[in-house]
C-alpha cells in the first residue's frame, strides 16, 4: 500500500481553489504509521548520505543505510531497508522537482 502524499492530485486540488493557491509541498510529510518508527528514525540518520551525479543526487547510499540498520536494533532489517530507500526515492523526487525550470 502507498502511504505518500499525492503531489499531482494535490496541486491540482489547490489550483482550483478561488483564487488559485500554491500547494504547501515545503510543509508536506509523508503519513508515519507505527510500522514506519524505524524506517524513518534510521532516514533522518542517512538522509544526506547522497550518492552524487553532474546534475545533483542521484541515489541515497546503500552502505551507509545498512551501517545505520546494523548499528541500531530494528525489528526487521530488510524491510526495514526497504522503507528507507523508499523514503529516499520519494525524497528525491521532491528534489528533482525543485530544480526544473
């Protein structure tokens, strides 16, 4: 199941209103369930281990995320793995989205 917000849906929602108002992407957060806690206290741990291309960020580094999974007890190491580089997929959307023109 996809628990991220809906960028496309909500701009829209937020262009139709009278007068046309501009989304609040820079306050948005993904909904934190409880089956997330560890996915998203490991992310703020990696979130700038980014791995780095000519035009910016282009892959969250798996290294550091399994040194953080192994220096940190977690319920599930995998899936806990999972979450965060679906976390950093997510996040770098948002980025990839603030540098087009």
């Amino acid at each position: 199941m996809d628990y991220q917000p809906n960028c496309d849906a909500c701009r829209d929602l937020y262009g139709r209103r009278t007068p046309p108002q501009e989304p609040p992407c820079d306050t948005c957060q993904p909904v934190m369930l409880d089956e997330n806690e560890d996915a998203i206290a490991l992310y703020s741990i990696v979130q700038n281990q980014w791995i780095m291309g000519p035009g910016g960020p282009v892959d969250i580094n798996h290294l550091a995320v399994w040194e953080a999974i192994d220096r940190h007890p977690v319920r599930d190491a995998l899936d806990t793995f999972k979450k965060i580089l679906a976390l950093s997929r997510w996040m770098l959307g948002r980025i990839n989205e603030k540098r087009e023109p």
